[in-house]
C-alpha cells in the first residue's frame, strides 16, 4: 500500500504554505513574491498575511492575488491568523496559518480565543496549522488546546534564520504520543527582510493544481515536507517499510516514546525497514542528506 503516492506515478506540486507580503509586515508586493517562487520552481505560494487587530504589522483583509493566477501557478487565499492568550510571546497573541480561507473571513476579536479561532477557521474550510511552535516557546498544555488543528510547522525558515528557533518537531510529537493525528509542514514563513524564500516547503500530491484539490490533499496528509530532500516512494506491505527517495545519508523512523529505528551511510536512495518488534501504534519517517537537508513524512497510524 502507498502511504503517500508514488512521484514515479503521480503528479507532485511545490507550494509555501506561509509567508507574506506588503499587505502585513513583508518587504515585497505580492506581484514580486509569485515572481520569486515562479523562479524557485514552485507551483503554488500562500500569501498569508498576518489578519489580527493589530495594524502596526497586520492587516484587516486577507490577501486576494486569486486574479494572478495561471495554469501552472497558483497561490491559495490564506491568512497568519492571531488571537490573545498566549504566553510566551512579547505581544501576548497566538500565530495560526490557515490556507483555503474565505476571502471574507474576519479577524479574531479581542475575545475569541485559540481553540475557537481554529474551529473557526477549520469550519470555514481551511487547512490550518500550529505556526513555529519553537520560535515562541508554545507549551504542551497550549499545543494540547489547539490540538483539533490539521497540522504542526515542523521546520519555518525564517524563524530559523532570525532566531535559530525554527523546529516544531518536539510539539508534533507531543500531540501524537497524545494519540492526535496530527501532520507536519515545513514554510518558509517569507518576508524577505533576510533571503528566506526556498527553504522549507510541502510537496502535495492532487489531481490538479487547483486551491481545492491542494487543500483536499493536505487534509487528507497526501503530501510530505522537504528543505531539499525528495520522497519518491513510501510504501507499507504489512509490517515492512519500503522508502524511495533523493539520495540521503540518514534515514529514520520515529514512534512512540523514544522508539526509533535507523538506517545509515552514503547516497543511500532505497531502504527497507521491518516493524515487527516496532512497539508503537504510529511511526513517522525523517531523511537528512549530506548537506543538512531533511524531508519528514506524515505519520503514519498501524
Ligand atoms: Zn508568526
Ligand atoms: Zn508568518
């Protein structure tokens, strides 16, 4: 069975799910953004700027360049969503990316809180995930009242930059030792203040590169996130695990607790591992190449 499709059958598409432009607190206009991720070779940018109150970094509309797209490249209405209540950051506000909003979809209050604002935007038919939970130290018990969230950033690439705080791994794997099937993106988180385009991304697999087939595939956890290294097969044939990719130097399954199993050594592009005495009921699958790159599957429930 194919845990993800295999990209030697099915048409893969490039996207970042988080990043902004003039319209918030970003350097570009969103007509230079699309430019730059045309040239990186994407087919698909969010331009999620920041929808909150505040108007000193964010703005009251969601973003709409719906009207510049193209056959081969789209970018889907989204928003960095923000609502009071957290601790641990200097303004006291939550960070939520939401991809597939409304165009009409309204700013928290100062009243709403985490867990509604989520609902909120999951009800309006976005996609929504925790935002670098490391850059702002998100704690277990906040990442446990947010935990109906579709997904967790586990690499955003200016966070990384600018602050050497750009993991969310350690909050993904909370939530599924919790049992939540959470999945796992990687963003850049784009402003263009330092040169942080290119640098974390998803790679989706749908039918057609279409805003609602690139949503209904990242609901349905059809997509892994890479910094630079490719998936090409992920297969599952009972307890045995067949992996394809870009050739890597690290190749590992994470599962409950700190169970893990791992393969090692050079320009390795093919793998088997067998989870018989596999005692967890998920496994999730990381790679780091030779240079530092990584790419992480979704978790997979046996
Ligand atoms: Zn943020
Ligand atoms: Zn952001």
């Amino acid at each position: 069975m194919e845990i993800i499709p295999s990209q030697l059958s099915k048409r893969f598409y490039r996207g970042n799910l988080h990043g902004h432009c003039v319209n918030s607190d970003g350097q570009l206009q969103p007509e230079e953004v699309i430019k730059k991720y045309k040239e990186l070779g994407y087919d698909f940018t969010c331009l999620s700027d920041h929808l909150w109150i505040d108007y000193s970094f964010a703005s009251s509309k969601i973003t709409d360049t719906t009207q510049l797209n193209e056959p081969d490249f789209i970018t889907i209405p989204s928003a960095e969503i923000h609502c009071y209540g957290k601790k641990y950051d200097n303004d006291g506000i939550w960070h939520f990316v939401a991809n597939g909003l409304p165009l009409d979809f309204a700013s928290a209050d100062d009243q709403e809180t985490a867990p509604q604002l989520v609902q909120r935007a999951k009800d309006a038919g976005a996609y929504v995930t925790l935002a670098h939970p490391e850059w702002y130290s998100l704690t277990f018990e906040e990442a446990m009242t947010v935990s109906h969230a579709h997904g967790v950033e586990v690499y955003n690439h200016s966070c990384y930059f600018e602050s050497g705080r750009g993991s969310g791994i350690a909050v993904a794997d909370y939530l599924l030792q919790e049992n939540h099937r959470i999945n796992l993106t990687a963003t850049d988180d784009s402003h263009f203040r330092v040169p942080d385009a290119g640098g974390g991304w998803v790679m989706v697999a749908a039918s057609e590169l279409s805003a609602n087939a690139i949503i209904d595939s990242l609901k349905a956890g059809k997509f892994y996130s890479s910094t630079g290294v490719d998936i090409l097969q992920f297969e599952q044939h009972d307890r045995k695990i067949l992996i394809e990719c870009s050739p890597v130097s690290h190749l590992c399954l994470a599962g409950s607790g700190n169970l893990a199993v791992y393969t090692t050594g050079t320009n390795i592009t093919k793998a088997e591992f067998n989870l018989d005495n596999f005692k967890s009921d998920w496994f999730r699958l990381t790679l780091i190449d030779d240079s530092g790159h990584f790419a992480w599957s979704n978790p997979v429930w046996l």
